[in-house]
C-alpha cells in the first residue's frame, strides 16, 4: 500500500486571512523572523496497489477537479513511501 | 397559469423552506427537489438555496456540486433554464462553472449575519427585472465563507460586461466595522473584491449572490423588510409571461 | 501480547476478590459497596462503568435531588404543562393543537478546556434533547458568562465559545434569538456556558424515552462511537485490562454540526411516519445512559449486543464503548414491522443505523460483547436508583458582613457632570455595553420565522404562519444579586425573565433552569443552592409558571474560590398573534414615554456600584411578584390592544441603560424629566424590579393611563421620543445632554475593542 499526498494551496495573489492571523500572532508567542504565513491544506490517500503512472494521472485528475478549486487553488501531488508497521 | 420553480435540498440546507415560501409568497408553485434525483419534475427555474451543505466540508459547494441533482441544473442553465444560487448556492454555482471566480471566508475570520445594504447594478436579469438600476435595498447576509475572489480579468470581464448584478454599498458611517449595529448596513462585510455581492451569467439566467433575498420577504418576520421579493415575482412575471 | 479473560457475568461471579478501579471512576467507597449489594456479586468492568458514570453528580443529581424535589412538590396549577420534569425536555401546551419544549443546559466545563469544541458539543447536546421530545427544534438560546472582560484568558475562551456556538447552530439551520453575556472576575477559570434550545410539535407527535413492548428492535443511529469523553474508562480498560492501550482517551468531544443536520432531518421524518416507540439522545454517559434510562422507563428489560454498534476506533474495549460520549447518536425503540422503513429513511439521509439489541419481556438489561455476557444488571437500579446526598449546608460565615456593606451609602455623583460621565461609563461598561460583536456572529434569520431576536428583551419565534401564533423565551439571571440574597436572588432571576416575556407581548406559561454554583461538599456553596432553589421553587408557584426541567451543574470553582451563586432562569411564553410584539427600539418622534412601576432607592449588587465603586455589598432589590403579574397583564394588554409601541424592561443599568438601548436601537432621540419624588442618581442608576419604560402614541395616553390606574399600577410620565438620527440626543432636562452618535460610541466600541 502506498500514500499519496495531495496538498492544495491558495493561489499566491489570493488573500489568505487565516495564515495572516497567525503569522500576527508569532511576535507575541515570541517568534521572530518569519515574514509570512499561508495556510493550506494536505489530503493524504492510501492507494491501493502499486502507485504508477495510470494511477497517478488518475489522483492528478481528482485533485484538479475535486480536492482543489483551480480558480482560487494550485495543486501538488507526491507519492510518500509508507513504513511498514512493525508488529 | 402560474410557473413552477424548484428548491433544491442538499444534505446540509438550510434555508430550503424559506425559500419555498418566499416562491410561494411571490404566487408561484415551489416545488421540492432532491439532490439524489436527476430529475427536475418539470419546474421553470431552480433555486439552490443556501446552507451548509455537506458541512461546508473540503470547500463550500464542492461537494454539492457533483450530486445528481447538479448534473441535470448544470445542462439545463446552460441551455437558458434560470437558475439562482443563494449563499451555498452561490458557492455551489461558482464550483460548477457556471459562474467565475470563487468564494473564500472571510477576511475578518467570523460568521457574519445583518441586515445588509446592497445596490442592484443589473436589472436586466431573469431574476431582477422588478427592481431598478441603481436601486438601493436591504438584505440579510448571513455567511462564513462570502468573499468573493477572482483574478483581474474576470473581474473587468464581469465589469465590462455588466455582470455584476449586486454591489456592497460601501460609504455612510462603517467605521464600527462589522461588529456593530449598523442601522444601515454599510460596509462590505467580507472582504469580496470590488465589494460584488452578486453576479450574473452572460446569458443573465443564472444569478448568484451572498445574501439572503427569502429571508426578506414578510414584514412581521427576518430582517422585517420586503426588498427581497423582487427576485421571486421577477421571475413569476417572467416564465408566466414567456 | 495476550488479553485478559472478557470479565463476564460468570466470570466476575468466580472472581470475587479481583479489585476494580471504583475510586479512579469516581465512586465512593459505600458506593461502590451498594453497587455489590445490589448485584449480590463484584461488577463486571462494564457494569462498573455504567455504574460509574450513572451515578456521577453529573447524571445522577446525587447533591441535588433532595433540594430538586420542591419543584413538583411546589409546582402550580398549569393546564399548559403536558410533560414535566423527569423526561429529556419538558413540554408545554401552546393552544391551537401545538405543543413547545424547551430545556437549559450547561456545558460549563468542557468549554474551559476546549471553548470551541465545548460550546458547540453544547448546542448539539440540547438540540438532541428536544428532537428526542418528537419536536422541530425552532431556535437557540445562550446564557454566557465569563471572568473579567479585559482578563487574556477571557480572550481566549470566549471568541472560540461564540464561533463553537455559531460554528454549530447556525450550521444546523437554528437561528439564535437570544440570551446574555456577563463578565466577572468570579467567572475567571469557570466560565458558564449554558445552551437552551426550543422545539415546536403537534400534541399527537409528543415522543418519551422509554423501551416498551417485548421484541421491538433497539435501533442505534448516527455518527460511529469513538473514543471520545472516556477519560474515566480508559483508566479501566487500560490500567486494569488491557496494559498495551493508549492510557489517556481524549476527554474532549468533537461535534459534526452537518451530521446533526442529517440526524433532525432523518429523526424527524421517522416520527412523521409514527415509527418510533421510544426515543433517547446519547449525550453525558453515552450508551449507558442511553440503554438504562430506555428499559428503566418502558414497561420491560434489554437485551443488547454492543458487537454491533459501528466504530470509529476498533481498538475500543466494551467499557469504553458504554462510556463513550460520541457525540450525534440517537437510540430509538422501532417495532419489528417498522424496522425496515426506518433503516431506509436513515439511509435516505445517510445516517448510519443499526439494530443493536431489542426489548425483551423480563426486567434485566442485557449486555453482549464477543458472546459473553458483561451485563446483567436491574436497570432501574443503574438509571434512576443513584446515591441520594443530604449535603450538610449552613449560612456563610462572611454574609452578615456582605449585606452589612451597604451600597446605598457609596458616594453619589454631586454635579451634573459626573452624573453624565457615569452614565457614559456605565452604558460602556462591559456588561451593559452592545453585544452586537458576539450576537452578529448567530444567524438570527434562518427558518424564517424570527420575530424578534436579541438585543430585543426576548426572542420570539413565529410558529403558526396562518393565525401568527408565536412563542417567546427570555433568559435572565443575576450572579451579584444572587450571592448577596441566594432566595431572592433566584426569585429575581425569574421576575426579570416573566419580565422580559411580558415586555414583548407574550404571556409567561413555564420556566427552565440551569442552576450553576460552586461545590455542593462547601457547606457554604450548598446553602447558596438550597436558598436559590428554594427562592425558585416559591416564586415559580406565586407566578403560577411551573418548572419543566433544567440542569444542575456543580463544582464550579477553583480551589475554595467558588463562582457567584448563578441560576439561570428561562422562562417560556405565548403570543396569540405575533404581528401584535412590542419591540425595544423606539419607532416614532412624539410618542410620550412612561415609567411603569415604584422606584426606590436600590442600589446592592447594581451595575452602577460595579462599574463605578468595584463594590459587591448590602441586599439585592425587593422582590415583589404580585407586582410582577400586574406589570406583566399591564404590558400584555397594552401590546394586544395596540397601546404601545415599544416597550423596555428595567434592570441591570437602571433607567438610563434601557431608554440609551431604545434610543441606540430605533436611531431616535428621547428627552426625559426627572419626576418630582424621586432625584436624578435614583431616577438614572436604580435596579428596582417589577419596572418598564413604555412609549405611547399621544392618542392612546389616556386610555392606557385608565387602564394603568383601574389596576393599580403605577404610571409616570417621563419624558418624550424626540429627534432622528445625526442630531437627535438623549437629554436628561436640567442634568445633561448626550448626543446619539456619543453614546453609540461608548455603547458599541467596548466589545469589539476588547475582542477583535
């Protein structure tokens, strides 16, 4: 089984006030040097069978139709290795 | 004769009902639709109303927007059905494509809900041929998720093009920001771009806008205010007349 | 790693002497020896953990009960109650065939932790309540209360409690119509989080919790049970039966607003197609609460197999499933024919339903996990035969000395120019400034039905659009008050909630509470309640307005530093035709302005003493509830033969604080002349109850004033509505003037200031 990452970020010229609020809020948590925050969001999905180039094409397709809005979103897909859960 | 208009219920509308007796109220024939359903029993016009829909979950109206129900409204608005989208239903249209640009939250972080000033700047629609270009009126806005966004072009398109149907009216005394009682209802409350409350298609069937026209419609109940009836005997006088 | 036996019935009967964690659960030690003198046996892990959370304070109202009992045995006359205390919410008779719950409940505690997720769990909770009643649920309501306005943590806890409550209710479709937000230092680490919720159906569709008829199906529905809220188990599960679990379950529940939606809608469309039995929400206690109060109320016994209820996390053990507080689950009793179509309405709504078990002809509930039995217990015993405390309660040592504090003898203002900057000081205080900041983040609009919502006095909600019938529900209660004098604080709590009722129109007709006061093991803490309770119980049978139902919660203090004693008091009314309210906000230039009621000079526990002198001291107002009824007939038949148009209840803030909202909210100007008895500071700043400020048109002057003077109550002119908008003011003749757009500033600039 593999994961899948998808993550969906505003476009860059798009006000993002959630990740304004928190940059704000770093000075006073003592934070310094960071000059900008912005918030996404990051869908992981657990393939089934072998991730190759169909079945990326496949998640590509759902992310740019689903998962993101491409009039306000971009887009990443990237395969993540799994660790094999040890017991 | 009268017409027979649709309301959509998602799983998550809220303000189905409501919209239902505004149609009624207006003297036309609402007739409950299903999102599971394809099938449109034959109504004149949908109304999408607003809500949560599917909690707003992912983006608001993205998950709406591929339900049975939308597959056949997206085919039939394309060939001149009108269609309007109030709030959700608003977000639900942008996320179909049948409107541009899209729906953000807003710039202050907070659910907002007042009575808000808006002027109409297109009464050329299928849903606002009663009022008047350059109308001023009051209607509820309720949202969380109401800032409108799209890139530079789009934005001039819609201008030059006149497709932007209703404006925040920005001016008179705001500077209480959105928090306060504000007896006229100034200000953009959510940080929309050029202050659009609304916008239409080229074709002028579909409308979208954030606020809340079925919640203005009877004097004793919501805002207490009847500006938003208009938009339901608009497109009364419209289908009986076609 | 290998697990332990399951600890069956049989099991925990050849085991004796195996110790369970009873202490770690909360029991005490004669607790725990009940609990094996009623099985005759040890419980099995499970059984003590239904026992456990059963019999906690929190579902089993151990401290309370005995205080509780005055309300059925004080209640009055009322034809309008048809289901009372004891069920989820009770129900009261509206005429024309409807029938209205509606319950307070507090979610004190876990809004502290987590104010986001608190609050809005909070609203789902009492919105469980009132569907499981068989009702639409028509609105909202939040009493908040929170430590001082300017305290960071206050910064913290209450802007997540207000998007937690909207985040949820206005998500559900619920439009909030009112409710209050206070701050005080004594709320500072206990901040009050009270949710009420109100329900509108036809008699016929009243629905009770309660599992009967042999072979009917057990039907569990909702979201998948996980492991939240189970602090408590998992120190059984892990610690005593299974070493390799996770030690700690969060304690903090997680609500779904949109699965609650589907919940009503799917809960709703069931009863319409009178399919359901019995009906019970899974909220505090999850399915032990559930299960027992169901075969304890129905005419017979349980059997359930847990095995069966949908998961969230598989790694649950049965006790943490019976713990779990999951919060969106409903458990409803459905006979064998009708199961089918209710599965299908679930799966309409994609609800997740399951038949975890069915009611069986004896008296035992039932419990099943892996083929073993884990439960065998009288459910009654479990459900409503919890410990019954007499707390040893006493008069504080400290309140002679309070009441001894006068505050009628704090220094006055002598000019009037420090009567003008008090009266800016109080109307931008905190607690008297708008609210707007928090209440904007509500929709108020949704249903469509919204007649009026706050900052009228009450909320009013149409439920007949034909003939207008409407309801109203207003909810008051005075902290200050209420530690100088608990009876008559509790007593003023209800007076100012019949009031805000009456003010807009409608007739009072029942009352809910939600009683929040520190540690019932302070004697001094169990006095406050047992004053408080009996003040309530007095006052509700001299109204003639029965107690429903309510919420007790308790310990809500921070080491010996309890919260000011504070029932919570709100109170249901009815209004024949809604297009009759009589809204706050003055509406037309001219109308003259009267002052309902006696004024004397009250000023223990006022809100002038706290902003101004930082003072808490001497006796609350007089309560006098005949004069209350009498206000109350006065006001209803003025707003039903269209004497008034608006009208403002007294209270916090005094005179000046209700004619400055009035002003502020209808954008009209008032100038006002002090009547001759009475001086300025009195006229402006005193709190005495059974008062309201009324405008009249000029033509209806002299019929009110008979109607005034035939009942015998007094009516002073005081002054006119004069003057809109930009230049209008609010003068006090021969004192000061201040202009509409000043006020509005200190009014509405001091929350958003100290919050956004």
């Amino acid at each position: 089984m593999a994961r899948v990452v998808v993550d969906v970020m505003l476009k860059p010229e798009i006000l993002d006030p959630q990740g304004q609020a928190v940059q704000r809020a770093l000075p006073r948590l003592g934070f310094e040097g960071i000059s900008d925050v912005r918030q996404g969001k990051r869908f992981e999905l657990e393939v089934d069978g072998p991730v190759d180039d169909t079945a990326l094409a496949r998640i590509h397709e759902l992310a740019e139709s689903f998962l993101a809005n491409t009039v306000i979103e971009d887009f990443t897909v990237k395969v993540e290795e799994v660790a094999e859960a040890g017991k | 004769m009268t017409a027979r208009i649709g309301v959509v219920t998602f799983p998550g509308s809220l303000d189905d009902r409501d919209s239902r007796r505004a149609i009624r109220l207006a003297g036309a024939e609402p007739v409950a639709l299903w999102h599971k359903d394809k099938d449109l029993k034959q109504v004149d016009a949908v109304v999408l109303p607003g809500g949560f829909s599917y909690g707003d979950y992912l983006r608001a109206g993205a998950i709406s927007r591929f339900s049975p129900v939308m597959g056949t409204v997206i085919e039939q608005a394309k060939s001149g059905m009108p269609v309007l989208g109030i709030c959700n239903g608003f977000q639900i249209l942008t996320e179909a494509h049948l409107l541009p640009g899209g729906m953000l939250g807003n710039d202050h972080l907070h659910f907002i809900c007042r009575d808000q000033k808006l002027k109409v700047e297109n009464a050329e629609t299928a849903w606002t041929a009663d009022y008047e270009s350059g109308q001023e009126i009051h209607i509820p806005l309720k949202n969380m998720d109401g800032r409108y966004v799209a890139d530079e072009r789009t934005l001039d398109m819609l201008e030059a093009e006149g497709r932007v149907v209703f404006r925040y009216v920005v001016g008179g005394d705001t500077s209480h920001g959105h928090g306060h009682v504000n007896p006229d209802g100034y200000g953009n409350p959510n940080g929309s771009l050029r202050d659009i409350a609304g916008i239409t298609n080229e074709a002028g069937n579909v409308v979208g806008l954030m606020p809340h026209p079925e919640h203005a419609v009877e004097p004793l109940v919501g805002s207490g205010r009847t500006d938003g009836l208009p938009f339901f005997t608009s497109i009364l006088k419209k289908l009986v007349n076609a | 790693m290998s697990r332990t036996p399951l600890d069956t019935v049989e099991h925990a009967a050849g085991t004796p002497d195996v110790e369970l964690p009873w202490a770690e659960l909360g029991l005490k030690k004669d607790e725990y020896e009940r609990v094996v003198e009623i099985l005759g046996r040890r419980p099995t892990g499970a059984e003590l953990a239904m026992y456990s959370v059963m019999w906690s304070e929190h579902c089993s109202y151990k401290s309370s009960k005995v205080h509780l009992r005055q309300f059925g045995e004080k209640a009055p006359q009322s034809d309008a109650l048809l289901v009372g205390i004891g069920e989820n919410a009770g129900v009261v008779d509206v005429g024309q065939g409807y029938a209205v719950t509606f319950k307070v409940e507090s979610h004190n505690h876990p809004s502290y932790v987590e104010p986001y997720q608190g609050a809005a769990t909070g609203v789902g909770g009492i919105v469980r309540d009132i569907i499981a009643m068989g009702a639409r649920p028509v609105a909202v309501v939040d009493p908040l209360r929170f430590g001082a306005a300017d305290h960071p943590d206050t910064k913290r806890v209450l802007p997540g409690v207000v998007a937690g409550i909207g985040g949820y209710g206005n998500c559900l479709g619920l439009p909030n119509i009112g409710g209050e937000v206070v701050f005080d230092a004594c709320y500072q680490g206990n901040p009050l989080v009270n949710a009420g919720a109100i329900g509108v159906m036809r008699h016929e569709d009243i629905h009770l919790a309660k599992a009967s008829g042999p072979g009917n199906k057990v039907i569990l529905y909702g979201a998948r049970t996980g492991g939240d809220g189970i602090g408590g188990a998992s120190i059984l599960a892990s610690e005593t039966f299974d070493d390799a679990k996770p030690s700690k379950r969060p304690a903090v529940q997680v609500g779904d607003p949109f699965q609650e939606k589907l919940l009503i809608e799917c809960t709703l469309e069931a009863f319409a197609e009178k399919l359901v039995v019995g009906i019970q929400d899974l909220g505090a206690a999850g399915l032990s609460c559930a299960t027992s109060e169901l075969a304890s109320n129905g005419s017979g016994g349980m059997r359930v197999t847990l095995d069966d209820v949908p998961l969230r996390d598989s790694t649950l053990s049965p006790e943490e499933i019976l713990m779990s507080e999951s919060q969106e689950r409903m458990c409803a009793v459905v006979e064998p024919s009708k199961v089918d179509r209710f599965l299908e309405i679930c799966d309409k709504w994609d609800v997740i339903a399951t038949v975890i078990g069915e009611v069986t002809d004896g008296d035992r509930l039932e419990i099943f996990w892996h083929g073993g039995k884990i439960v065998d217990v009288d459910p009654r015993t479990v459900a409503h035969d919890g410990p019954v405390y007499e707390r040893p309660y006493a008069r504080p040592h400290w309140q002679d000395a309070l009441q001894a504090d006068d505050a009628n003898k704090l220094p006055r203002p002598t000019t009037p120019e420090e009567l003008k900057s008090q009266v800016l000081r109080l109307v931008s205080s905190p607690n008297q400034a708008s609210k707007s900041w928090i209440t904007s983040q509500y929709d108020h609009f949704v249903q469509g039905n919204t007649v009026l919502a706050q900052p009228e006095d009450s909320g009013m909600i149409r439920i007949d659009e034909e003939s207008g019938l409407g309801v109203a529900i207003a909810t008051d209660g005075n902290g200050r008050y209420t530690k100088l004098d608990p009876y008559h604080g509790a007593q003023l709590a209800l007076a100012e909630a019949y009031r805000n009722v009456a003010t807009t129109g409608a007739k009072p007709l029942a009352v809910s509470d939600c009683l929040n006061f520190g540690s019932p093991e302070d004697p001094a803490v169990m006095w406050q309640f047992a004053e408080a309770i009996r003040g309530l119980a007095d006052g509700c049978l001299q109204l003639g307005t029965p107690v429903t139902g309510g919420n007790v919660s308790l310990y809500n203090q921070t080491g010996e530093a309890a919260i000011h004693p504070t029932p919570v008091v709100a109170v249901l009314g009815v209004i024949d035709d809604v297009a009759r309210r009589t809204p706050v906000a003055y509406r037309e230039e001219g109308q003259l302005l009267y002052l309902l009621g006696d004024t004397r000079e009250e000023f223990g526990g006022s809100a002038w003493s706290q902003v101004v002198h930082d003072h808490l001291g001497g006796l609350p107002p007089q309560v006098d509830l005949e004069r209350e009824r009498l206000l109350g007939e006065i006001l209803i038949s003025a707003s039903r033969d269209g004497m008034i148009d608006s009208a403002h209840d007294l209270s916090d803030g005094g005179l000046i604080q209700a004619v400055v909202e009035s002003a502020l909210l209808g954008d009209k100007g008032a100038r006002l002349v002090v009547p001759d008895e009475l001086d300025a500071f009195t006229f402006l700043f005193s709190e005495s109850a059974g008062r309201a400020v009324v405008a009249i048109p000029r033509s209806e002057e002299l019929r009110f004033n008979d109607m005034c003077g035939a009942r015998g109550l007094p009516a002073t002119r005081i002054g006119v509505v004069d003057g809109s908008a930009s230049d209008a003011v609010v003068e006090v003749q021969g004192e000061f003037t201040l202009t509409l757009s000043e006020l509005r500033t200190a009014h509405e600039d001091t929350i958003p200031a100290l919050l956004a």
